[in-house]
C-alpha cells in the first residue's frame, strides 16, 4: 500500500499536461511536502512505467535533465 504522499505524487504527476514541464521540488510542494523532492525521484524511479506516469516531464530545480547517459537522451527526446 503507497503512503499518501506517494498517493498525491502520483496524482499531481498525472495531471501534468503535454507541452508541460515541471520540477521535482514543485512536485513535491503540490503534494504536500515542499522538502520532498528526493522522495518524488523515488516515486518516479519506482512507479513510473507501473503508474503510467510521465516521467519525463519532469526536470530539476534548475531546469535541466538530470539523468545521465541513455536515460537523457531518451528524456529529451520525449520532450523534444
């Protein structure tokens, strides 16, 4: 069973439109716990393709990718 913060996560996430991009801080701040920003990378790790969840939408506080390697490029593809 997901705790509730995971539970709001996932709904913010999946309220995201195309065309959107938005950061793991504002994430985390919309689902109730401003400091959870690492719980959301997490979250996104974990639930992303069980969840459905557009993963790739979401960029760091400076509005950069923060994958590296395939994991980027596969990112700004999806967002390109």
């Amino acid at each position: 069973m997901a705790s509730e913060f995971t539970e709001k996560v996932i709904a913010v996430l999946q309220a995201v439109p195309r065309g959107t991009v938005t950061t793991y801080g504002s994430v985390a701040a919309l689902a109730g716990n401003p400091q959870g920003a690492r719980q959301v990378v997490r979250i996104l790790n974990s639930s992303s393709e069980k969840q459905g969840l557009p993963w790739h939408r979401v960029v760091n506080g400076k509005g950069t990718i923060s994958l590296s390697g395939e994991g980027a490029v596969i990112q700004r593809g999806l967002l390109e």
